[in-house]
C-alpha cells in the first residue's frame, strides 16, 4: 500500500484527485467506484489500456509492473474501497500479452 500511494500520488493524484474523489465526469472518482471495487480484470485493463473516447490514458509504457500491480492494489484498497485485492506483477504482464 505504501509503494502504492507513493505511486498514485505522482502518476494519478493530479486527475482522480489526492483522495480519489475525482474531478468531475472527466476524471471521475475512485471511491466507491465500479471500476476500482468491481472486476478486477476490468480495473488492471483500463489502467494498463487506457479507455478510448476518455481522458484515461494507457500506463503499461509509463510505470513498470511492480508500480501497475502496487498503484492498482492501492486503488482497490483506499479510501473505503477496502475490497481486500493483491495485485501481484505477474497479473499485469499475464494482462499485457
């Protein structure tokens, strides 16, 4: 969770907000949200992919896969989210094949 924070502070605090509350229908909240607490697969496409026709850039070439697995982590588990997911590295390169 730490490596996780330190990663959302500087990679995705700037949009979805310090505390994830988004700003916004462009960059919506983390909190509570569909994507952060829902299917995990779904969570590690979109911050490895991007999301086309949005503001949600791709990350696989900006951060390595032990930064994706720990900012993703940290995403499910902040703020009240507390969905108890581990992502480990090996998910995220099992996803970008």
């Amino acid at each position: 969770m730490t490596k996780g924070a330190e990663v959302y502070a500087r990679s995705c605090a700037a949009c979805h907000g310090v505390e994830g509350a988004g700003m916004g229908s462009v960059f919506p909240a983390l909190v509570g949200s569909p994507i952060a607490t829902g299917d995990m697969a779904a969570h590690i496409d979109i911050v490895i992919n991007g999301k086309s026709g949005t503001a949600m850039q791709a990350f696989a070439a900006q951060l390595s896969e032990v930064d994706l697995a720990a900012v993703i982590t940290y995403e499910r588990n902040a703020w009240g989210n507390d969905t108890g997911d581990t992502v480990t590295p090996k998910m995220i390169i099992d996803a970008k094949q």
